[in-house]
C-alpha cells in the first residue's frame, strides 16, 4: 500500500469527498473536510479522537482505531455523540502512514438531504461536484424559490382580496361600515346569540346646511360626524352610514335602556357642538331611535330596524335633538327621553 502524507491528501480530498475524515494511527483526526467541520461546528475536530466525535450504530462497540481499522470497506452507521443525533453513513479506508496504520473515513449524510441543508445550513458548495446531492439541492432549491414566489403572489392576492372587500364594506366618504358590512355584522351578532342594541340616527337640519352652504361643506360635516361618533363608541361596536345624513350604531353586549339612554344623549351633545368649514358654521343636530335585542324572539333583525325607524321617527315629530327608546308591549309602542 502506498505510503501518503496528510498534506498531499488535503487538497484532493476537499474537492471529490468534503465529508472525509483522515485518521492518525493513534485513531485522532488529522484533517477534516470543510462540509464534515462544518456539520461538528460546536467542537473541535482536529485533533479529537474520531470515536469521541462519533459513535458507531453498526456495527457497534467500536471504541478504538483497531476496531475501526478491521472495518476496512465495511457499511458503516454512525452518529454523533454531542448535538443533533443525526444519522451518517461511511467506508473506511487504512493508509499507511508513518507511525503506523492510519485510516481515510469518508462520510455522507444517513438521513434526507433536505433535512441535513435545513439542519446544518449546507448549500450546493459544501458536496463534492459529482455528488447526486447537489442535483437534489438544485432541485429544492429551484422549489424553495418558486414556493416563495408562489407565497409572495398569494400574500399579495390575499392582501388585495382583503383591500376588496374591506373597500366593498366601507363607506368611502367616512370611512365608516356601509349597509353591506351591517348585514354581516347583524348576521354575526344573531347567530353569536349574545345581546345587542341597535340605534338609528338621522342628522337634523343637515339638508339646510347642505343647500346653504354647498356638498363641499356637506361632506365635510358629515366626515366631522363619523369621528365624532366612533370617539364615543367602545371598540367593539359598528357604525354605518346606510344613506345620505342616516347612520346605524349597533353596541355590543348591551341589554339596558338606562346604558342606551345615556349614550344618545352624549351622541347628541356632541353633534350638535358647530362645525367648521372654510371660515362658516355649519350646525346640525341630531334625532335618535333605538332598540334592544333582548325585547325580540331570536333576535329579529327585520323587526328591530323597524321599531328602531319608528322610533326615529318620534323623535323626529317630538322636535329634534332628542331621542327615543322602543319600549315593548301593548300599551307603548315607543318611549321618549328628551336629550335637552
């Protein structure tokens, strides 16, 4: 057998089998490959005993370089000792050395490629040019770069399927829900089964102001009015502008009149502080129905944006700026709090 120099193996070796390891006599590793150094980053492996470094499944019981030594051409399995207890495959080799029998352990992968590149953070340089891995690499890295386009083009379909529907569900004006996004969000709310209220607010006077002093003035009032609004509201709760000058509020998880009460009067009080716009006062007021959930069987969506409409309507007739709760049962249709 003829006699080599670990110097003179150096280069060869790096190029046509990167996981290699050549041994010293005393079973201590001379040189690494760089893919092999790199797989045992968190130690050191010139200079380490290669059993310290790995163990071998099979055959097993293999402790020092004369076991190793009779395993010459033998399938080898091994793993290492310390980190990831990945599986690895091998063949050895005895070279004769000065000082005695050293041996070459060349090593691959004993578990998917895909899994060592993930694992170990490999790419196509770290595997020898003939190597059948880095056709395998190619090819993964070829369908990692097209599921991240393929993820980019969904992320960005996504993204414009939700701007869609965001803009199908909004009033453009306000930027408030429209009468779309109201169906759905009553829809939710009665099939959830908990309690809500449902309030219907129509501005007063705003055609007035609209005709006085132009749309210009009237958009602006009306954009001044949703803030207003959703900064009284809890987050929880839903505006819609459902036409020109007429929103519906719902409130969440709310089932007293006292509570409703209380919010329409500060709703009122809030839109009726003047508004301005390019140098002139725009005034309005507001008129208020609303009803409770808990007053209808299985929460009947049709029949409270009536008696919600009634109402506002009472309110309308009892003078404006105030508003009306619909009160269940045979005597009252409705009864009425003035807002003042």
């Amino acid at each position: 057998m003829r006699q080599v120099t670990p110097e003179a193996l150096l280069p060869v070796l790096d190029q046509i089998c990167p996981m290699h390891a050549v041994l010293a006599p005393t079973g201590h590793i001379l040189q690494a490959g760089p893919t092999l150094a790199k797989v045992i980053a968190q130690r050191a492996v010139t200079g380490a005993r290669f059993v310290d470094l790995f163990e071998l499944v099979r055959p097993a019981h293999v402790q020092d370089m004369a076991g190793l030594l009779a395993l010459d051409g033998e399938r080898l399995r091994l793993r290492l000792r310390a980190g990831p207890r990945h599986a690895f495959k091998g063949v050895l080799a005895p070279l004769d050395m000065a000082g005695g029998r050293g041996a070459l352990v060349n090593l691959s992968f004993g578990i998917s490629v895909i899994d060592a590149v993930r694992d170990f953070g490999l790419t196509g340089a770290d595997f020898a040019a003939t190597d059948l891995a880095t056709e395998m690499l190619y090819m993964l890295e070829a369908k990692s770069a097209a599921m991240e386009e393929s993820r980019k083009l969904n992320l960005r379909l996504e993204g414009a399927r939700i701007a869609a529907q965001e803009q199908a569900f909004t009033d453009t004006l306000t930027g408030l829900k429209n009468r779309r996004a109201l169906d759905h969000v009553l829809e939710r709310m009665v099939q959830g089964g908990e309690d809500f209220a449902l309030m219907h607010l129509d501005l007063d006077y705003f055609k007035r102001g609209n005709d006085t002093h132009g749309h210009a003035a009237g958009d602006h009032v009306l954009q001044v009015v949703a803030r207003r609004m959703l900064s009284l509201v809890r987050p929880d709760d839903v505006i819609a502008r459902v036409g020109g000058d007429e929103f519906i509020l719902l409130f969440v998880g709310v089932n007293a009149r006292d509570w409703l009460a209380d919010v329409a009067q500060r709703l009122i009080r809030r839109l009726e502080e003047p508004v301005e716009h390019d140098g002139r006062i725009c005034r309005i007021s507001a008129s208020i129905g609303a009803t409770l959930s808990r007053l209808y069987e299985d929460a009947d969506t049709a029949r409270m944006m009536a008696d919600s409409d009634q109402a506002l309507y009472a309110a309308k007739e009892a003078g404006r700026g105030c508003h009306v709760i619909h009160q269940a049962g045979p005597e009252r249709a409705a009864e009425l709090w003035d807002a003042g």
